[in-house]
C-alpha cells in the first residue's frame, strides 16, 4: 500500500514555521506576526486540498503507516526476542475530516485574531503552532499511542497560552485547567493500557474489529464487565474534555482567562476532541456497552442543556455566558449520541462543527469589544450598535446561529440530534427541546443588553471593526450560513463512516 | 605464595565501607570528597582482583581502573572547585548547609 | 397546458434578492434602498396576483422537490408547491407586503437606518411566501422561524428604545414556545410516517397507520406551534408588545400575515386534524376563548396600535373557531376570514399609522376630530372599522357571518354564544376608538395642524380600502368563489372524505341577529363617546376591579413574569451558588488534597544530601537482602 503523507504534511506543518520562529529575532514584531499568522495558511490550504480530494464513497483515506518503535514483549520458541511494534499510523474518515478542516480554519482565523496580541509574541506563536500540531494530530491518528501522544501534546502549549498571556487570574485558570485534564488522562492511560494488554493491538481498526465482532478469538478476552468499565471510563475521561456536568468548572476559567484567541481554540476545537474520543474510541469500540448506557448518555446530556442554560441565564460577564452556552450546547452532542442511530450522530458531528464556528465566532466579538470597552460585563455594556452596526450585526447574528436558527449551521444540528434522540427516547427528546426555549432566553438577555438599548456616553465612540477583525467574522458566518442552507456539504462526506458505526449499533435492536 | 581471592575483596570492602561512612556523616565537604575517593579506590581494588582472579581473567580489569582513577582526578578537581566557589559565596564548607536546591 | 405556475418559486427570489442587494450595497444607496424593495415586490406581487388568477381558473396543483440532505436512507428534500390555499395566501402576502413598502417609504423618510429597514421588509417577504410555498413541514419550519426572527428584527428596529427591545425579545421568547411544539410535532411525524411531506403524511393519516393518540398529539403540537405565532391564549402577550415596531410592519407582519401563519399553518395540516375530534375541539375553544378574551382586553385600551393589537389576537380566535368547528364550511370561512381580515387589518394599521404620523402620539384620549383634518385616514378608517365590525356589504360582514353560520351548523350552542358577543365587543371598541379619534374637538396643539398625508401614504390607503369593501364579494353565500377555488385541491379532498355530511344548516335570521349585534355595539360607541348621553365609566366605577383588569390584560403579563421569568432566575441564582460553592468548593477540596499530599511528601525532601544517600544505601541493602532470601538473580540463561 502506498502511504499517503497529506495527513503528516498537514500535522506537522507547524513545526516549520517553530523553525522559522526560533531563528526570528523576537524584536521583529511585524515579521513575527507575519509568519505566525501567513504559517497557518499551510495547513489551512492542505486541509481544503484534502477536502477537495476526499472520496466520499470509502470510508477511511488518506492512510500512512509506518514503523516505529518496537517494544520487547519475550521471548518465542525459538528463542528469539518478539516485538510489539507501535506503528505511525494517520488516517481520516468522514467523521474527522470535518473536524480537521475546522481545526485548519480555526486555526487559522483565530491566528488572525492573535493580531492583537502584545507581549511576547515569538513564544506565543510557537506555542501556538504547538498546539496546532497536537489538534491536527488527534484527529488524524488512527492509534490509541498516537492518539493519546497527541491528546497529551495540546495541554502543554494551552497551559502556557493561557498562564502567560491570559487575564488577571490566568495561573490560577491554567493551574485548574492542567488538574481537571490531567486527571482525565490519567484515567484515558488506563483505559487505553487496559485495552492493549488485553488485545496486543493499539489500531483503531483492528480494535473495532476485534471488539465489535463477537466471532473473533481476541474478543473472549474482554467480559462485557469489563466492557462495560472501560466504557464509563471513557465516558468520565472525554466527559472532562467536553466538558459533562459536574466537571465543568474548569473550563469556565479558561473561557474567561485565558486571551480571545486561545479561547476560540478552546471552545471550538480542544472541546470538541472530548465529544470525538467518545464517538471514536467510546461508542466505535464498545457499541453494546454504549447502547446500554446511552440512557445515562442522555440524561446527562439534558442536564448539561438545562444546567447550563439556566445558569446563562444569570451570569453578567458576557464571557460566562458564553461559556454556560458551551456546556448546554455540548449537552446536544450528548442527545445525539444517545440516540444511538445514524441520523442522531450525524446531528452530534453536526453539533460539533456548528458549534466550533459559533462559539469561536462570539468569543472573537467578545474579544473586540473587550478590546473596544475593556470591559466584557453586561451592565456595563449596552448600545454599541450604534457606533459598532457591522461588529454588532455580526454578534447577533451569531446568537441567532447559537439558539438554532434556521438558515445557519446550529438549526441542523439541534434538529438532527432531536430527531435521532425522538427515535430512541421521545420523552427525553421532548425534554431536550424545551432546552431550545432555555437557549433563547439566556441567548437574547445577553446580547441584546450587551449591543443594543440606550447607549451610555462612555461608549458613542466606538471603532467598528478593522479589516483584520472583520475576515475572521465574515468567514465564519458565511461557513456557519453556508452549512444551514446546504448541510450536504457535511452530511455527504459523512454517510459512508456512518455505515461503519451504525450498523454495529443499530444491529442490538434500536 | 599466592594472596587469595577473598583478601582482596575484603580490603576493597573495608575501604569502601570506611568511604561509605566518611561520606554519609562527615559535615565537612572536603572529607566527604576525600571518602568518595576512598569508595572508587576500593572498586579499583575490585576491578584489578578480578582481573587476575577472575572467571575469565584478562587485562580488561586494571586498564578500567587506569581509567576509573584518571575520571577521579578530573571529578575531584572539578569537585574542588566547585566547593571554592561555594566556599567564596557562602563562607561554609558545611554540607548540611548546603541545601539551596530545597529553598 | 404550460401553466406560469411552473415560475412560482420566483415569487420569494426577488424579495431575497432585494435583501442581499441590500445588505451588501445598502449604505451606498441610501434613499435608493427603499426603490430595490418596492421594486422586488412589485415583481413578486404581479407574478403571484398572475399565479392566483391561474390558481383560481383551475390549474392544477405543482409541486417541485430536490435532494437537501442524506442521511443514510432518510433522504430530506426541499422544493415548492402551488396549491390552492399557498396561491391564495401568496397574493395577500405579496399585495399587503408591495403596499406597506410603498407606505413605508414615506412614514420612514427621516430614518437612518432606512436600508437596515427594508433589509428586514425584504428578507421577511422572502421567508413569509417561502413559508407558504413549502411542500413539507420541515422547509415550513424553516421559514416560520426565520419570519419570527424578522418580526423580531422589525419589532426591535428602534432598539435603543428599552420597551422596543424587551418586547422584541419578548415576542422572540414566546413565540419560540410555540416552535418547540412545532418542531416536535414534525419530528414525531416523521417517526411516524417516515416523511415530512404533507401528502405523505395525510395519507398515512387517511390509511389509519397513525394510533389515534399520536394523531391527537401530533395535532395539538402543530397548534402549539399556531398557538404562538398567531397569538392566541395563552402565547398572546407579546403580539400587543410587538406595537412597539414601526406601525406599518404591524400592518404587514403584526396584522395581515405572519400572524395568519398560525391559521395558514391548521389549514395546510388540516387532514391530521380532522382525524382527531379532540385536536378539533381545542382548537375551536381556544379560538372561541381567545376572540372574546382578546375582545375583553381591547374594551379598555387606550393605546390606538395596542387596541388594533387585541382585535387581531380576537380575530385571529374568530378564525381559529372557525377552523376548530370543523368541516368544509368551518375550513372556508376559516380561510375566507383569513383572507379579508389581511385587507381590512392592514388597512386599519396603515390608517392608524397616518393618524399618529400627524400627531405624534398614540394615546386615544390625546386624539379627536381628526375626521376635519385628516378625511382620508378618517374614511379609510371608518370602512376598516365597518368591515372588521361586520357591517354589510362591507367584506368583513361576509367571512363572519359565514363564521357564525359554520358554528351553528355545528350545533355548539357555546362557541356560538361566544361568537355572537365577540361581534358586539368587536364592533363596540372599534367604534370606541373610531369616535374617540375621529369625532369631537382637537385637544392639542399638533392636531390643529394635523394634515392628510402625502400621496405616497395615501395611495396604499386608497387601494387597502378598496380591498376591504370587494374582497367579501369573493364567497357570498349564493356565490360561493373562494370556497369552490379551496376546496378544490387535496385538502379540499380530503376535507369532503372525512366529513361527507357536512350540510351546511342556512339560516337567514342567524345573519340578521350578528348585524343587528354589531350595530348595537356602534349605538353604544356612539352614545357614550360621541353623545355622551352614558357616562363612559358607567361599569368602570361600581366595579372598578373590572375595569382594572381588562385594562391591565388580565395581569397575564405579571402572571408570567412573577410565576415563570422570576422564579427561573431565582433558580439560576440558586444553582450559580451551588456552581460556585458546591461544584467549586469540591475541586477546592481535591486542590487542597492534592497539595497536602505534595507536601507531606516534600517532608521527606530535606534538602540534605547525605540523608539521601543514607535512604539510597538503605534501599540497596534492602534489594539485596530481597534478592539474596529469594536465591539470587541469574543474567543471560
């Protein structure tokens, strides 16, 4: 098989422009930014050339495996050493190719957001282009090592971006950020060590196969105990990245230290990776085990909507509320995994990439107007349109988007989750919908009060945005459109790795 | 007349024990390097016995402890230097004083 | 025949056209923006009066789809359909929607932000006719969405106004109840019947497949749905609060029709819902209960556009009944209401828009003799105001004595009671607020200088009037046009399967008695405002509570705000405590666990080196002691 090395080129693309960096006097401000921000365009023009490419009839592409480390495991007859080799293995389907193309547009629109940045900007980027390696490698490794190295990769540079460069109680956020994610990797070792003593193998494929076929040698080893353990162990581990009620309280301190664009990251891509390790590693791997509990799947994913709805509802940092809005608009993605059926996954990986843009679109305005106002609090805010029309229209915009309007990404997503969910557990599903009116409520209280209303004196002298602030804007909201008018944009790419996950599931009799 | 094996090894293991003990008591730095030298001489002492006496005795042995010693005299130079230098800034050759890794 | 119908999916293109013409060039245009609205409305609205005319000659429905979105084997498509009912509601939303952005262009002159409001004008026409030319009700729900967002725009358009932004918030919040059920209904149906489209899913209906429950269900879900958009009890509140947008997006939106979307909605959907007797009677006891509670309400207003505002919620009810009672002559008259209703609401905002343009204000008691100054609002307000109370030939008296007439055919003792003294309040608060603006002495400086407005704002006047008076003349019992036009499609169809015996009980003194009890409301107007031969406190003062709580609207407002708004809030104070405390005090609790362990464990990192070596031999000495008592460890075999 002849290797395919996009994948690779995509993900460590960054590191050239670390190179670069390092060897750039870090007096060169300009050149610094230059190449910070035109180095993301690498990895941006490679994932639209592998979009562009993609074959939507096969289901994994792109695939590069190589050897790497070998590990002594003993001793055969003959008494020769065996290895357990640990290959390189890249790949990517349907569900991880939408998610490295938000991460490739993320990335780089958030670098452009970084424009603003001022201190030590030669270490900001390089961290920055760190992270970026990390992001592209989670959801190109076909492996558990792999998988996990780069899991591991993205909390370095965050702990960094957020304790240098974030606001007045940056340690403290990147300090709770690093334990709450620590733990949750600690418990994802375990589980990942716990599957490779058991089955000898770290490939996503050969696991899926072993696991999901009851015909297989390998798969006696494993009780549906066992299973089961491994499954809500999972659960806990990606339930912290996501972040799953009770288990949030770290992410809101990053949402509101850490500098605008590391928390378009956060929000859009490093969230996001919780909600694909579940699908991946959780659901692919253990679908019976899943299916029984996807009740608690649901339920904990009503009182993400609810728990994080009502409280957005009374937060006054704007901030806050969007990052409340995170932890109820993850709870959908739960919903749709529960439903446990193709349309409610396809509206959970809907959920994901809608909310990436969205949220990553709303904290970006929330940082001008910081910049503007310095200030992100609600009462004190109020009447920008006025002197702001175009940054405004495009914040409302964006909540409209948020609480699931029709004609923009985020209405397809609720609605496929909803609908997969009504096939499984109407009840539940209905319950979920009325989340839709929580959304609105706390959706509208905020952004009218911050935007419009009467306009204090402070604020009639506002700057609307700069061209630099207003790419970014625009091309998230054109994206965000362009998914709800045409979803087949992202529905397509996605059916032929559904086939690969649904009918394992659906096979049990849901 | 031949010494025996055993001779050997209980001299190297006197001297590594008195080295041992100089090492992990004394408060003076220079004494406490003094017993490290004690402690490398006593294993040179090992290395040559089993060069001779050994299972497969061959030179190997007393061309290791040449080397052992020439490693030692870098080490206790640069061992005494580095105890100068503290000595300058900290006026104390004490070792239980030196413990800035901990403060 | 090759039938213009085929280009019907033009008619919301160049509204939407409009709008990006607008979002993109709209600050470099300016005055021109109001040109591109009109313009892409006149276009749309001669396609869609040419498409209703072929409508109405008997071409046959169309309906065209394509592929949205696959999921796997569930394939969602989305196209356009002409049927009777969208053909006909396509010319009210095109010829309402073409006459307030004529209208607009003057009452708006001295805006600002005039492209922003013809933005929203043009997105909103586009959605509104997209709206009623979906084929399924997932494209339906699209578009009623998105005509909430523009109501809710529109609502919101002066947004440094504190009242105008919390009643567009308001109307957004409370019509979004009203969507949830909506969308559940769809999705339920879709489980159900595996489609979204309407004739799918009437044929499942009709097959039996539905459990009679579900059925039921899914019915009132939808009329959740209708229940919010079409303000009726008890999702009205914000339709009143919505008055505070500009006046004529009360006459397109508020009045003619997004509100009707909610009729519009139980009309298209109507097969499901005749399949349940109990999703029927709902909603005709809604309608019944909304029309004369609304009515209740408007008695005691003083606000000219709030008093406009109740009559549409009671109108809307009036047409709700008329569909809940069921049949093909409830289905009619629900519809033909529908229609008339677009004309002489439209007409009566637009009027009243003229009147506060003059005067500034909105206040009732601040008004009088107006009728000198300003005689062609005056007229034009009369004819709204007799046609809305009922009066013959005037087309409101047509669609409500066909309502009235429906109920009786029904034999609901009740409802018909209800609709009888509906028409007596109607008639009564329209002529309450006819007299008190029209009739008397000017009270004020400005209404001295009041004055007719200018052609721009008088033509769309002229032409509503017009409509008011004719449009009745559609359905004349002995001429019954409309009806023969609307039932002549698969609703119509299926309307005649499922009740093949619904012979119309006539009866001629029913008409005398409702117009004799609208005239008898106009007498009372007329001796306590203009005569005042009764005092106008006669009831409010022995029973003043009475008064107090048609004038504050039954304390709904507060009902909500202290039983659900407050005690949300109050909840999310209490879990924001239990976020902060609880939740955040538990990771204390780990933060402080984890660093009293670093520390006792930094105990025993003295510092010292020699202890350390101390520790390392002792660990050595163990080893060998371990591997000495175990016998020893072999290298190599």
């Amino acid at each position: 098989m002849v290797n395919n090395t996009l994948l690779s080129l995509i993900t460590f693309s960054p590191l050239l422009v670390i190179v670069v960096l390092m060897f750039t006097p870090k007096q060169m401000v300009g050149t610094i930014k230059t190449i910070g921000v035109l180095g993301t365009l690498l990895p941006l023009i490679m994932s639209l050339m592998l979009f562009a490419g993609f074959d939507y009839s096969a289901g994994l592409q792109f695939i590069e495996r190589r050897d790497w480390i070998k590990i002594p495991i003993g001793l055969d007859q003959n008494g020769s050493l065996t290895f357990f080799p640990i290959r390189y293995e890249m790949g990517i389907d349907g569900a991880s190719m939408p998610l490295l193309l938000l991460t490739a547009i993320i990335g780089t629109l958030a670098a452009v957001g970084s424009w603003q940045m001022k201190r030590r900007l030669r270490e900001y980027f390089i961290l920055y282009h760190l992270l970026l390696i990390g992001m592209f490698g989670v959801f190109s490794a076909q492996n558990l090592f792999l998988f996990f190295l780069f899991f591991e990769l993205t909390l370095i540079p965050v702990y960094f971006l957020l304790g240098i460069w974030g606001y007045a109680e940056r340690e403290r956020a990147a300090n709770k950020f690093l334990l709450y994610n620590g733990i949750g990797s600690a418990i994802l070792l375990l589980a990942f060590i716990a599957i490779f003593v058991q089955l000898q193998t770290v490939n996503f494929g050969e696991l899926q196969q072993v696991l999901t076929n009851p015909d297989d040698p390998l798969s006696g080893y494993l009780s549906p105990e066992y299973r089961y353990g491994l499954f809500v162990a999972l659960f806990i581990a990606f339930g912290i990245k996501l972040p799953i009620f009770p288990f949030h309280s770290w992410m809101l301190n990053v949402h509101v230290q850490a500098p605008p664009p590391v928390v378009m990251i956060h929000s859009a891509i490093l969230l996001k990776m919780g909600a694909y390790g579940l699908l991946r590693i959780g659901i692919n791997f253990f679908p019976d085990q899943a299916y029984e509990f996807s009740v608690w799947l649901a339920v904990f994913g009503l009182i993400n909507i609810f728990y994080g709805a009502v409280l957005a509802t009374v937060q006054k940092d704007l901030k806050m509320v969007l990052a409340y809005s995170s932890i109820s608009h993850m709870g959908m993605v739960l919903l749709g995994f529960a439903a446990m059926n193709s349309i409610g996954f396809q509206g959970a990986i809907f959920q994901l990439v809608s909310h990436g843009l969205i949220s990553a679109l709303l904290f970006f305005i929330v940082g001008v107007i910081w910049d503007r106002t310095g200030t992100s609090t609600i009462t004190e805010l109020g009447g920008i349109a006025k002197s702001m029309p175009f940054i405004s229209g495009v914040f409302l915009a964006g909540a409209l988007a948020s609480l699931g309007l029709p004609g923009m990404s985020g209405f397809i997503s609720e609605f496929l989750a909803l609908m997969g969910l009504f096939g499984a557990m109407p009840l539940h599903a209905a319950i979920g919908a009325i989340g839709l009116i929580f959304t609105t409520i706390y959706v509208l209280r905020a952004v009218l009060r911050a935007v419009y209303g009467p306009t204090p004196s402070r604020l009639t002298r506002l700057a609307d945005a700069q061209p630099m602030e207003a790419i970014p804007l625009v091309v998230l909201l054109g994206v965000i459109i362009l998914i709800g008018i045409y979803p087949a944009v992202l529905s397509d790419p996605l059916q032929k790795t559904l086939d690969s996950i649904v009918p394992v599931v659906t096979g049990i009799g849901g | 007349m031949t010494v025996p094996v055993t001779s050997y090894l209980l001299v190297a293991l006197i001297l590594f024990c008195v080295g041992l003990y100089g090492a992990l008591t004394k408060r003076n730095a220079v004494i406490v390097l003094l017993s490290i030298e004690l402690m490398l001489n006593a294993v040179n002492l090992n290395l040559i016995a089993f060069a001779k006496f050994g299972l497969h005795p061959a030179i190997t042995g007393q061309i290791f402890s040449l080397f052992t010693m020439t490693v030692a005299a870098a080490e206790v130079a640069v061992g005494i230097a580095v105890l100068i230098a503290l000595y300058r800034n900290r006026e104390t050759v004490n070792v239980d004083e030196m413990d800035t890794m901990k403060r | 025949m090759d039938t213009i119908l085929h280009y019907a999916w033009l008619i919301p293109l160049f509204p939407l056209f409009a709008f990006i013409v607008l979002v993109s060039f709209g600050r470099q245009l300016r005055g021109g923006a109001s040109s591109v609205g009109i313009l892409a409305a006149a276009l749309s609205c001669v396609l869609a009066l040419v498409i209703g005319w072929q409508s109405y000659q008997g071409a046959a429905s169309e309906k065209v789809l394509v592929e949205w979105m696959n999921i796997r084997d569930t394939v969602i498509r989305v196209g356009y359909e002409i049927n009777s009912l969208n053909a006909m509601m396509l010319v009210i939303i095109s010829v309402v929607s073409l006459l307030v952005q004529i209208y607009s262009k003057e009452y708006m002159r001295d805006d600002e932000r005039v492209p922003v409001y013809y933005q929203y004008l043009s997105l909103f026409a586009f959605s509104m006719m997209a709206l009623v030319l979906s084929p399924n009700l997932l494209q339906l729900y699209i578009f009623w969405e998105l005509v909430g967002v523009c109501s809710f725009l529109l609502i919101g358009y002066h947004f440094s106004k504190p009242k105008a932004m919390l009643a567009a918030k308001k109307a957004f919040i409370v019509t979004r109840i009203g969507d949830v059920g909506l969308l559940i209904a769809i999705i339920l149906l879709f489980w159900w019947t595996g489609s979204f489209e309407y004739s799918e899913i009437f044929k499942t209906v009709a097959l039996g497949k539905m459990e009679p429950w579900m059925t039921t269900l899914t019915a009132v879900l939808i009329f959740v749905g209708a229940v919010g958009k079409s303000g009726q009890f008890p999702l009205h509140t914000w339709l009143p609060d919505a008055m505070e947008g500009p006046t004529p997006v009360s006459a397109l939106i508020h009045a003619a029709t997004m509100v009707a979307a909610g009729v519009y909605l139980v009309a298209a959907t109507y097969p499901l819902f005749l399949d349940s007797q109990t999703a029927l009677d709902i909603v005709a006891y809604t309608g019944g209960f909304t029309a004369i509670f609304a009515a209740l309400i408007g008695l005691t207003q003083t606000d000219i556009k709030r008093v406009l505002a109740y009559s549409t919620i009671s109108q809307l009810g009036y047409m709700m009944l008329a569909l809940g009672v069921a049949g093909a002559i409830g289905y009619t008259a629900g519809v033909f209401h529908l229609f008339t209703h677009a004309f002489f609401k439209a007409l009566l905002f637009l009027a009243a828009g003229s009147v506060i343009h003059a005067v500034h204000t909105q206040d009732l008691f601040q008004m009088g003799g107006l009728l000198k100054k300003m005689p062609v609002t005056g007229i034009a307000f009369l004819i709204g105001c007799l046609a809305i109370a009922g009066i013959p030939p005037f087309s409101g008296y047509w669609s409500k004595e066909e309502i009235i007439s429906a109920v009786y055919s029904a034999q609901r003792a009740d409802l018909l009671w209800i609709a009888v003294i509906t028409v007596f309040l109607t008639s009564f608060y329209m002529f309450r607020l006819f007299f008190l603006t029209f009739t008397g002495k000017a009270v004020s400086q400005a209404i001295s200088r009041a004055k007719d407005p200018s052609a721009v704002m008088r033509i769309p006047l002229l032409v509503l009037a017009v409509l008011a008076v004719l449009s009745g003349f559609l359905n004349m019992p002995f001429a019954p046009l409309l009806e023969n036009w609307q039932l002549a499609g698969d609703v119509g169809e299926s309307i005649h399967f499922a009740m093949p015996e619904a012979a119309e009980l006539h009866a001629p003194w029913l008409s005398v008695v409702s117009v004799l009890v609208s005239l008898a409301g106009i007498v009372l107007a007329y001796l306590i405002y203009v005569k005042k031969a009764i005092a106008a406190t006669w009831i409010a003062r022995p029973l003043p509570w009475l008064y107090r709580l048609s004038n504050r609207a039954f304390y709904l407002d507060e009902i909500y705000r202290y039983g659900l708004a407050v005690p949300l809030r109050g909840i999310g104070m209490l879990l924001d405590l239990f976020d902060h405390y609880l939740i955040g005090g538990l990771v204390q609790l780990a933060v402080k666990l984890a660093n009293g362990l670093g520390g006792l464990h930094a105990r025993l990192q003295s510092g010292q080196m020699q202890t350390y070596g101390l520790i390392v031999l002792l660990g050595i000495v163990l080893l060998l002691i371990g591997i000495t008592t175990q016998g020893g460890v072999s290298f190599g075999q």
